[in-house]
C-alpha cells in the first residue's frame, strides 16, 4: 500500500516543498506559542488560571458593570 502512495508521489512536481512549508508553520507556531507563554506577566497568568473557578461572575457580567 505504501508503494502505491509513494510512486503517486513521486510523480507530482514539486512535491518536495510541502515537508518544508509544513515544519515552518510548525516551527513558527511553536515558537509564537513560547513567546507569549514567556511574556506573559504572573498577574494575566493568575488571571487566566482563575477564570474557569469565578464565581458568580460570568465574562457578559464583568464586562456589563465595566461599562456601567
């Protein structure tokens, strides 16, 4: 079967730059994933652990009495 797969493959031009085009919107993820986890500040961090268990306040009621 993956003989099959492969000889289709190879028949395709240019084939060979989509490994690449995929680890580089990988890698870039990965990397704008690990600047925001290492620039968020302790405060926003505690804030955003602590919004699943608020309780009483929903995100329509905190931002109703923000406005008010």
């Amino acid at each position: 079967m993956l003989k099959f797969i492969k000889h289709h493959m190879d028949t395709i031009g240019g084939i060979g730059i989509y490994p690449v085009i995929s680890f580089v919107i990988f890698f870039s993820v990965f990397i704008i994933a690990l600047l925001y986890v290492w620039k968020a500040t302790r405060t926003h961090i505690d804030h955003m652990a602590a919004l699943p268990i608020a309780e009483g306040h929903s995100t329509n009621e905190t931002n109703n009495h923000a406005h008010q």
